[in-house]
C-alpha cells in the first residue's frame, strides 16, 4: 500500500515519525509495510520535521493525487475549499482518503462520503475529534450494541486550558488567551477556538456518528467562552461546579439537541477535573450507561496516531463499508433553542437595596422558574450586590424571557450572564 501525504507539518511529520518508530509492531499488527511515497509541501527548501530521504516531495499537491502508483492519500494540510478539491480528485482517481480535517467533514463531509461511495472507496477521520483520542471508533464498534443518549466532550484543548488557567490561578481570559497564543495552543486569530466553531465542527461529527444522521453543522447551537469572567470562575467554585466548555448532543424522544456553549459541572463529575490542553468526551449508551475517554486532543505524535489507526483499518480491511459507521442514515428534526431544558446559573449586579432579590424571584416565579442556590456579596465600591443564582431545569426560551424582564429594572447595573448547568447524571 503505497501513502502520498498531503502537507508535511505539525500531523503529517508525525504520522512519518510515528511510523518510523514503530514500524516493528505495524508490521506485526498488518503484516504490511506502510510505504510513504510522495509529499506534497508548501517550500521545498524549509526543513520538515521529519526525515524525508526515501520520500519524493513537491509543491505541487495535485501531482500527488494524481499519481496512479498512491493508493492511500492523507489529507493534512487543512483548511476547506482547496482540501476539499484535493480529496474529491483523490477520491475520483480511485484512492481512499484519510483526513484530520474536522471543519472539511463538518461542512462537506454527506457530499465527500457520498462521492467515496460512489467510486468504492473510503473516506477515513478518525483523527478528526479529540486528538488522539479513539472516540470515532469506540462509537461504532466499542459501543455499537448501544442507543447512544448523551454525548458531552471537552473536545477543543485551548478553551480548556483557558478556562483551567482562569480557575486555579485566578487570571483574566484576555491574559490567558495571550499566553495561549505563545505557546502555540490557539492561533494568532482564536475564533474557532474561543468562540465554539472549532468544538461545533467536531460536534456535528460526533453527533452524526452517535445517532446515524447525515452531518448538520448548521444546527449546531454554538456559544464561545470570551465572555466568561473571573468572577464567574469564582462563584462556580463556590456553588460546587467547574465551568468547562462543552459540546453537548442528546436524542431526546426521536429529537436531536446539539450545543457548545459554557457549562456548569459539578465538581465531583470526573469530566470536571480535565484540565489544560486535554480533551475527554463522556458517552451514555442505553445498555454500558455512562463511559469516559481521556486523552491528548491535539499535538503532532497524538493525532498521527489517530490517522494511522484509520491507515491500520484500510490495510487489514476492517473499514465498516457503511457511511459514518451506519449502513443507513436517518432524517431527524432538532430540538428548537428554546425548547431545550436545561438549569441554569444566572449572575446579575444590582443597586444594593432591600426588596432587590425578592424582586428578582419574584419575576423568576412568575415563570415557573425556582431557585435552587444562591450566592450574593456586595463587592464594589459603586454599592452594588453581585448576585449569583442556579435555578431548577427550565426551558431556554422561559428562562430568556424571564432575564429579559429583570434586566428592565432600574436596580440592574449590567447584562444578566446566563451560562447552562450540566449535572451529567
């Protein structure tokens, strides 16, 4: 089996490492060698980080796809329109493909595997979710006897190790995110990772291969984690939670509910004790009950072993033959936003006076809203009561249209934070 690799970076110098290192136990495991051929690179002249003697390099990535000799192509280069053009000419000269490219999979993944299918090939990604995490794969085989019923992932490292700083060393997002950003975990531009696309992408995937339906990353609910403060962190702490940035999908009577956004978690859940740049995603099957993977979620060595597992299945021929591990896929409707139930935690400022809080429960009752904790300090010099609550389980819109009334008094002194709380049980 003959490998043309696209993009010689961070992933795929790995997966070549990775395979050098331990070509004596794939070899044991296939009885085959993995043969890297070609390469495509974006400069010839700068130095990779992995040996490329016996590889034949160009710039040029078409030439790679298009080589008859390649049977394998792994996709590494990221991004989405020019990999997408790559992969759909892989795929019609015949090659199986392999990719890490969540956001590819997540916007074009029913087209790409509908066209795989088409030519009788196979569109691998197991490296696309959580690193090196096997998750994809404990999906459709590990857990297979299952009907999935939640999903709930820490599955983008750097808003972890955000949230982590800002909890244990009491630092701001703005000053934790610029560490982020020198030490490589987010991007010079951290949209996709502060503000949810990243774990929305992967999300989607996720949902997709737990319950058998094509890929809808539209309707994936997405809320990031620059707005979450440190007095939030704080008021958490004190309540009993961790907050962590989930993306969350539940089958709720035949519905699908797919959400990122911060959550509260209880601090005894082991998923509330992942902390840095580490990944976990928990998995409540119908018949297992409640399952927890952990592991790296990105880096070079862990997510080439993610692609060369999906390299392992090709060789020994135990690719599913059916699409995102299902052999048929079903139509489902999702869960409106505001139908969606959930307990929330709400933080308000308000002029410090007496009937201030009554008034404030007073609206939430009218709502059918109860209160299951509350924390209030007066800690400004302006006298005003900071105001931290964690109401029963409500339905969003409820919820919403209760905080849009509280925050017409003249006594609140700032936006009502609204942030989901998850027991996870």
């Amino acid at each position: 089996m003959n490998i043309g690799i696209l993009g010689l970076g961070t992933v795929g110098g790995g997966v070549v490492n990775v395979i050098n290192k331990n070509t004596k136990e794939i070899e044991r495991r296939t009885g085959s060698q993995l043969n890297i051929t070609h390469a495509a690179i974006k400069n010839l002249n700068e130095k990779t980080i992995c040996p490329t003697d016996n590889i034949n390099l160009t710039e040029d990535a078409f030439e790679v796809v298009n080589n008859k000799d390649i049977d394998v192509i792994l996709e590494l280069i990221g991004g989405i329109d020019f990999a997408k053009k790559l992969v759909e000419t892989a795929i019609k000269n015949g090659k199986h493909v392999i990719t890490a490219n969540k956001a590819l999979i997540a916007t074009h993944g029913n087209e790409l595997l509908s066209l795989a299918k088409k030519h009788n090939t196979h569109l691998l990604f197991e490296a696309s979710v959580a690193g090196g995490i096997p998750i994809l794969k404990s999906l459709e085989q590990g857990l297979g006897a299952n009907k999935i019923e939640l999903i709930a992932g820490i599955i983008n490292g750097t808003g972890n190790f955000i949230l982590t700083e800002m909890r244990n060393k009491g630092r701001d997002f703005a000053d934790v995110l610029k560490e982020a950003q020198e030490l490589g975990y987010a991007e010079a531009d951290p949209t996709y990772d502060v503000e949810g696309v990243d774990a929305a992408h992967k999300l989607a995937i996720l949902s997709s291969m737990a319950f058998g339906c094509k890929l809808e990353l539209d309707q994936v609910s997405t809320i990031g984690i620059s707005q979450i403060e440190g007095e939030d962190v704080s008021y958490a702490d004190e309540l009993g939670y961790s907050i962590k940035h989930l993306g969350i999908a539940k089958k709720i009577n035949g519905q699908i509910e797919m959400r990122v956004h911060p959550t509260l978690i209880p601090k005894k859940r082991l998923i509330a004790n992942v902390d840095g740049v580490m990944n976990a995603v928990l998995i409540k099957g119908n018949a297992v009950g409640n399952t927890l993977y952990y592991g790296a979620g990105a880096g070079s060595d862990a997510t080439a072993s993610a692609v060369i597992a999906d390299l392992l299945d090709l060789v020994n021929g135990t690719v599913n033959d059916g699409t995102l591990g299902w052999k048929e896929l079903i139509e489902f409707t999702t869960i409106e936003t505001g139908s969606v139930e959930s307990i929330f935690y709400l933080r308000l400022i308000a002029t410090d006076k007496p009937g201030v809080l009554a008034n404030i429960t007073s609206t939430l009752a009218d709502h059918n809203i109860s209160i299951e904790a509350v924390v209030q300090k007066q800690i400004d010099s302006l006298n005003n009561a900071h105001i931290a609550i964690i109401t029963n389980k409500v339905k969003t819109a409820e919820i919403t249209d209760a905080i849009k009334q509280i925050q017409q008094h003249e006594f609140i002194k700032d936006s009502v934070k609204l942030i989901h709380v998850e027991t996870l049980e």
